[in-house]
C-alpha cells in the first residue's frame, strides 16, 4: 500500500514533519511520501499561498501520483484545496483532512471543529475567519453532527525572521513554526477544546491546520472527547479507502 501526501506548497520545508507524524500510525505494509510543490512554479511562502498561485500544479501532482502507482492521495491541507475537482481527475481515492474528519467523526457522535488565526503574509492564504470550515460543513453533508467552530488564537513568527529562516534556515523555521503551535495546543485550542466539550456537548473534536499534527496530547489528556489529528486522520482514512477499492 502507498499513499501519497501532498503538502501543498512551494517549498518542502514541512516534510519532515508531516512524515514523523503519519509514520507511526500506519500499518506495517503501507508507506507514506510527502511531496511538496517546490519546483513547481509555486510561490515559496512558508503558509498556504493563494489557490490560484498553486491549483494547477496540485492537480498535475495528483495525476502523476496515479501514474506512479500509489493507491490513493492525500492532500494536506485543513482547508481541502481542489479536493472535488482532484477525484475527477483520476481513479484512485483521493481526500483531504476536513472529508476524513467528517466521515471519521460520524462515527464518534458530536463534532466540533477547532481553528488558528494565523497571520496571512504576502502570496499566503491563510483564513482570517472560519466560514470557510462552515461551507465544507455544508458540502459534506454534516450538519447534523455539528458542534460548531472555536478559534484558537495562535503565534506567528514575524515576518522578516520568517523570510531569513525560509531563505537561510529551514529548519529553524519549522521549529519555530511548531513552536508556536505547541503553546496554542497548551493554551488556546485547549481552551477552545473545553468551551466545546462543555458549551456544546462535543464529543469529538477536529484540529484544522496541519501543523498542529502530533501536539495534541495536552488536549488529549485533559478534556475527555475524541481528537482527530489533521494529519493522521485523513491518511488513515485514505488507507481505508485505498485497501476497500483495491480488495
């Protein structure tokens, strides 16, 4: 079994991680490449660059996948960029980490959905609302098991340290990134996690942004719901579908 993970973006500096998180969760005959879209013509910007800077090569990575032989694809993005128009393009299962979540957290009752507001730099794309998590809500047909969005403020590395380590130091930027996230999942997101759990009777929550991706065991141990790895859940559930199709 080979699942292909896209990281949407054009540098590769995250991965690292999305492999560290993934690897421990599979079984033992699947195998997991994370490919980035450097080279691509994709801005090199350290958060998600505008759709219409990367969407073309996106779909042009999902069907090379196909004809490299993996059994399904992952696009790694919260947001699920050019998930739909993706599953046209090829006959292999391919998702994103909202579609996993919401057919994962079906099966565990009530589910909310934490999201960071991250600072959006230049060529970026990062949300600085959650109506986007509502419209795939919507399209997903999860209304019903809907607990509701809750921010979860998280830092940001300022924006000239972040240019110098993209150019100079990709791996202290990561760690810097990560940085950030680890004190929103011990501050924020928990606080968030708490206010769902206890407001709106959640018993499952989804972390939308990747780079949460194995921090989460501060939650885990201190609010009682299920909780859905942005990373882990949707190649979980790609190698579900992937071992379905194939038999």
């Amino acid at each position: 079994m080979r699942i292909q993970v896209i990281n949407p973006l054009g540098v590769d500096v995250y991965n690292p991680m999305v492999e560290r998180a993934v690897e421990r969760s599979l079984a033992p005959d699947t195998k997991v490449e994370v490919r980035s879209l450097e080279g691509t013509g994709v801005p090199p910007t350290a958060f998600l660059p505008t759709h219409s800077r990367f969407m073309n090569q996106l779909f042009t990575q999902v069907e090379t996948a196909e004809r490299d032989g993996f059994d399904a694809v992952v696009i790694a993005c919260a947001a699920d960029p050019g998930l739909e128009d993706a599953k046209d393009l090829v006959g292999i299962p391919v998702t994103g980490p909202m579609e996993a979540a919401v057919a994962t957290g079906r099966a565990f009752g009530r589910m909310a959905v934490v999201c960071p507001r991250i600072e959006s730099g230049e060529d970026e794309n990062l949300p600085q609302d959650a109506n986007w998590i509502r419209r795939l809500v919507h399209r997903y047909g999860a209304k019903s098991i809907f607990a509701g969005v809750f921010a979860a403020p998280s830092g940001h590395p300022p924006a000239e340290e972040v240019d110098r380590l993209l150019a100079e130091d990709p791996d202290g930027l990561r760690a810097a990134v990560r940085a950030e996230m680890d004190t929103s999942a011990r501050t924020t997101a928990l606080q968030a996690a708490q206010r769902a759990f206890h407001e709106r009777d959640a018993n499952v929550i989804f972390f939308a942004c990747t780079l949460w991706s194995g921090l989460l065991d501060p939650i885990r141990t201190q609010v009682p719901v299920q909780v859905l790895d942005p990373l882990i859940t949707p190649v979980l559930y790609a190698e579900m579908l992937a071992r379905t199709t194939t038999g």
